[in-house]
C-alpha cells in the first residue's frame, strides 16, 4: 500500500485542497476508524482481493468534503492525482470504480456505521478535553430535495415534505442536531422530513448529562414535551414579536433584551457547524432517496464537521 506523503514533496504547489487533505491526514483517527468497520469488511478470502479498508474510507471521506457522487469520485481519480495520493492507491494500479464505491457506502449503511463514526470521533474530542457535557444548544436547518418529478415513479421524494419558512416554502428534509454549548462541536444528530417541527425532536437531541440547554424561539414548550426531564434548565429564545415590543428605557426591559442578547451569543455557536457542512463541505442539497441513506450521510458529514473545527487544538496536541 502507498503511504500517504502529502506534506513531504516541496516541489508541489502548496494549494488550499492539498492543505485541507494534509490537516485531515494528522486528525482523523485512522486507527480507530478502521479498527471499528474491519468486522463488517469482507477479507477476500473469494474472488478478486478488496482494497484495502482504510483507502475505501479515506474515499468516502473524500466525497463528504469534497460533494462527489460515486461515479464523479471515480472520475475524479483520473483527474486529481493528489485524490490517489490521499486514497494511498498507486499511481498505476487498479482503481476503485463507483459501484466498488457504493458497495462500500451501503455497507456503512446496512450495519448503521454513521453513528458509530460520529460517537468514535467524539470519544476523541472528550479525552483530549475539547467536547464538555455541560451545556448543549439545540437547532434545525432545511435540506432541500429535488422537486423534479423526471424519474422513474414520476413522483417526488415520499420522505421529503414541505414546510414554510417566514414567506418562502421548502421541499426537503430537517437536520436537527444537539451541540455542545462550549465548543460548538455536535454530539447528536437526527434527519426527518421538512415539515416536523423543531420543538418535538427537542429532548432527543440531548446526550443526557447536560443541565443547561438552549434554543430559539421555535423551542417554545420543550421542557413541557412528554419526554421532556425535569432536571434539564431550558434556556429559550424570546419570540421576535415580544422582543421588539420591550421598552428599552424600562430598566426591567432592558435587562430582559440583555439576557437574550446573552443567550443569543451561546446559540451562535451551534451554527457553525451548518456553516462548515454546507459551505466548506458542499452540502447544499440531499443526494439520495429517502431519509435513511440521507441521514446517514449527515451524520458523517457532522463527525468530519468536529473534527474540521477542532483540527487546530488537535494539531497542536502532544502526539
């Protein structure tokens, strides 16, 4: 197997892909990855050998941060020798084609691998001290899906639904997740169609051990939710409406705004992850059929998210 040298040629242009790949070979880990997908991996003991069980997960990472559908990563081989170089795969030998790809995301798929990445990634993040469980924010943002009814059923995504946003209406998916309040780093993730509504995924998206959590204002009535503990301190947004309506020269009202300008500052952070995911990343639209596969994808794209956001304290890290 080729041994990945993205930081040792000199003589290559230092471009922004090549740096972001080589912060990307020091944090994930590797090691723990592999270790956790070998069982569900074949071993090649029939038929033409597989490839190697870390080079098809450093592909599948790859179309996370890179958007590429399976048949345009196989393209991509062809045209970016730094993709072969990080997929460790010799410059003349075989290579993967995009039903080898999708064979390989069906099986992370079918043994629900995703949560497990995520949960690998986090035990990281928490013995190196940089995921607390204090304090976790919770929030939603749309997916959009195709609308176009150009395929084989004539129909659109049954799992996708509608749902209206101020004056604007969407057709897609909801990726609610629960972050840490300190960092911003995401501990869980959960997809559903466009039209549930924030408020009841709400205690689901807690880990359990925090006593502080905060939300927007469409998480009015969580700690009122069946599912809802009673030892969880609920610290929700305001409605707009109400806020506007505050008398600032009231000192009483004042302090009121203050306090939400507080816990605004703390909700902040929960959408830097949706920034990295659909601005670094790409992700900008669902790739696949239903919720599952959709959902799995996302939980991916949230472990690499931490690990993109925590990439310089890890770095800087002894070992």
């Amino acid at each position: 197997m080729k041994q990945t040298t993205l930081n040792l040629d000199l003589s290559l242009k230092r471009t922004r892909k090549r740096e972001f790949l080589e912060q990307m070979e020091h944090v994930v880990p590797w090691a723990a990855l592999v270790k956790l997908i070998a069982p569900h991996y074949p071993q090649g003991n029939n038929g033409r050998p597989p490839f190697p069980l870390e080079t098809m997960l450093r592909i599948h990472f790859m179309q996370q941060w890179f958007s590429l559908s399976d048949p345009g990563m196989e393209e991509a081989f062809f045209d970016v020798p730094l993709y072969r170089e990080f997929a460790q795969l010799e410059d003349y030998a075989r290579l993967p084609d995009e039903s080898t790809i999708l064979r390989f995301r069906h099986r992370l798929e079918h043994h629900q691998l995703a949560e497990q990445i995520l949960a690998t990634v986090n035990q990281l993040l928490i013995q190196q001290g940089l995921l607390l469980k204090v304090g976790s924010v919770v929030d939603a943002t749309l997916i959009p899906a195709p609308t176009s009814t150009k395929n084989k059923d004539k129909t659109r995504d049954p799992e996708m639904h509608s749902s209206k946003k101020g004056n604007q209406w969407y057709f897609g998916m909801k990726a609610h997740i629960g972050a840490d309040a300190d960092s911003g780093l995401v501990h869980t993730v959960r997809g559903t169609a466009g039209h549930v509504h924030d408020v009841i995924e709400a205690n689901g998206l807690l880990h359990g051990e925090e006593t502080e959590v905060y939300g927007d204002a469409g998480y009015q009535g969580a700690a009122k939710r069946p599912d809802a503990k009673a030892s969880i301190n609920w610290h929700i947004a305001m409605r707009p409406g109400k806020r506007r309506a505050l008398d600032k020269d009231k000192p009483i009202d004042a302090l009121i705004d203050q306090l939400e300008k507080l816990k605004a500052g703390i909700r902040a952070k929960v959408e830097h992850p949706f920034r990295v995911i659909k601005r670094q990343f790409g992700f900008a639209k669902v790739r696949y059929k239903g919720l599952k596969k959709n959902t799995a994808q996302l939980i991916t794209l949230f472990a690499l998210s931490n690990l993109w956001m925590a990439r310089h304290k890890l770095r800087a890290l002894p070992g």
